[in-house]
C-alpha cells in the first residue's frame, strides 16, 4: 500500500478525464441500469397492491393534495410498503455489479488494452457475483435507513469492492484494509465522497435527463482513490 496522498482537486480531476474517455460506456451503463431498476421496480409495486391501493385516492391529488400526502404517507406505512421498501433495496443491490465493469474499463485504458461492451458486465461473473451483492445490500441498508452515518461510513467501505476485484480478497479483508486506508486518508476520502455524489446527482439540474450520463461518475472517483491510495494491482 502507498502512503501518497494526493490533493482533492486531482483526485477529481482524473476521475473526470477517466469519465469523459468513456462517455458511451457511460450512458449504456445507465440505459441498463434504470431500465432495469424502473422495470423491476414497477412490477415489485404493483406485485404488492400499491398501483391499485394510490387509484383509489389519486384524484385527491388535483382536489386536495394535503389529503392526498397524508393519505400516501399511511399507505407507505403498511406491511406491502415495507416488503416493496425491501424487494427495492434487494433490486438495486443485483444490479450493483454493474459498476463494477468501469473497474476492469479503467484499468484497461491504463494499461491500453481495448475496451469491449462486456467489461461493463465484469461484475456479474464468477462467485465474486455474490459478494458484490452482500456488500450492497449491506450498503444499501445502511444508507436507506441509517443515513446519518452513511457519510462517515461510506468512505470508510469505499475501496471495498476494488480490493475485492483487483486483489480477490474476501469481504472481511477487503473491509480491513479500506478502513485502514480511510483512517489515514479520512478528511480527503470523505471531501471526495461528498464531491462525487455532488457530481453524480448533477445531471437531475440539466433537465433530468443529464442524469444518464453522470451518475456513473461516482465509479471513476472509486478507482482514482484506490489507483493512488492502493496501486496494487493483480493482472
């Protein structure tokens, strides 16, 4: 492990060249990855009676809309909004491999191997599949419902998955090392969390749609911070 600590701005900086080499990879990782989660999601919602349960009360929403919130906030307190909660968070954890395909397209750009569509699915194969699914759903659990120590608690998992793919380390060792980095990178790490959600959310400014292009940023940032904080890499 390096003790380089690079400066913010540089971090972000080749995070940003790292994203705009890869602008097509960008926006087909976000084409798949909502038309995935919205599919999933929508049939998870009318799975549990929740389309139906929202008909009954929608024309409130023209007429009376503190009626109509009041009588939405009691539906998503019922035993079906909870499990939809649940099957939500289980869907966005499958589909979390798929960002870890920008680990295997960045590194490949570094070492100038030509990059294919299918290294977007890198994280899909092998046993890796089911760890990369444990860690987001742990991920997802925390920041779903015990957000006010996700900040802290994000940098501190964030090389988790890279040493996992680059390293074939398990979860606990994974974990190990990445709090250690995060203990003596932690003002920097958590500057650099806060920054790229910043930038990955952005997009909603630029008429929703520029969403698609940079919610993936957040990948580039990871493989940044491991590539200088880590560099250790096993080809």
């Amino acid at each position: 492990m390096t003790t380089q600590k690079p400066e913010i701005g540089k971090i972000l900086t080749e995070a940003y060249q790292y994203w705009m080499r890869t602008l097509p990879f960008q926006l087909m990782f976000t084409v798949i990855y909502f038309s995935i989660y919205m599919f999933a999601a929508m049939y998870a919602f009318r799975y549990y009676g929740l389309f139906e349960e929202i008909q009954k009360f929608q024309n409130l929403f023209y007429s009376d809309s503190s009626a109509f919130l009041t009588k939405y906030a009691e539906l998503m307190q019922t035993e079906n909004a909870v499990n939809f909660s649940i099957a939500v968070l289980i869907i966005k954890s499958v589909i979390y491999p798929l960002n870890i395909g920008f680990l295997k397209i960045y590194r490949k750009l570094d070492i100038g191997v030509p990059l294919e569509l299918s290294d977007l699915f890198a994280g899909f194969r092998g046993y890796h599949f089911i760890i990369f699914v444990a860690f987001a759903l742990i991920w997802n659990f925390i920041n779903n419902y015990l957000f006010i120590i996700s900040l802290v608690w994000m940098p501190m998992f964030l090389l988790v998955p890279a040493l996992i793919f680059f390293k074939n380390y398990n979860f606990f060792d994974a974990f190990k090392l990445s709090f250690q980095v995060f203990n003596k990178n932690a003002l920097l790490m958590i500057v650099v969390v806060l920054a790229s959600i910043i930038i990955s959310f952005s997009g909603i400014i630029v008429f929703f749609f520029g969403l698609f292009v940079t919610f993936p940023f957040w990948n580039a940032v990871n493989y940044v911070l491991y590539k200088h904080l880590i560099a250790d890499f096993e080809e």
